[in-house]
C-alpha cells in the first residue's frame, strides 16, 4: 500500500538525520495517514479513505467531503476520490 495521501497527493519527503558531530544519514519523512470514513451529504454515503491528517483538517475546514472534491484539482486525487468526484458531478442540484 502507497503512502500516499488520497486526497492531498501528500507523500514521503527525504531528508538527513543530523548528528552532534554534523554527520548527515538519509531518512524519510512519512506523511501521518488514518484510515477514515467520509460522509457524502449529497450521494447519501460514505466512504472509506486513506487520509492524512492535514488533508483531514483541510477536508473539515472546506465544509465536508463535497466541497472538497468539487474545489480540489483531479491531478492531486486518487483515481477513487475522482470517480467520487465524477458521482458527485452527475447528481442534479436540489433546488
């Protein structure tokens, strides 16, 4: 499994470890993914993401899952998080 954020495309960063005497090692940097369940309000389900945590605080701050995937450009998602988006599309608005 990628450790890849599904919705922000975050990834692993490199970078050094840095000892008292200044040696630099390689080492990686992952991103904090969760397993979360996301509510769609306007297909009336829910799905299940590999999230971090940024992308989770920044899913809330835009007012939930829909408003997030309709504001967020396709190069950044997973291929699941655009056939969410493409459902989301299709559905009419409600007057």
């Amino acid at each position: 499994m990628s450790r890849i954020c599904e919705l922000t495309g975050k990834g692993r960063q490199v970078g050094h470890n840095v000892s008292h005497a200044n040696n630099k090692t390689k080492r990686v940097f992952l991103p904090n993914l969760q397993n979360v369940t996301l509510l769609s309000e306007k297909l009336d389900r829910s799905f299940k993401f590999r999230v971090s945590t940024h992308g989770l605080r920044s899913v809330e701050h835009n007012g939930g899952l829909d408003n997030w995937l309709l504001k967020t450009s396709d190069t950044d998602l997973s291929p699941r998080a655009l056939k969410v988006k493409r459902d989301l599309k299709k559905v009419p608005v409600a007057a």
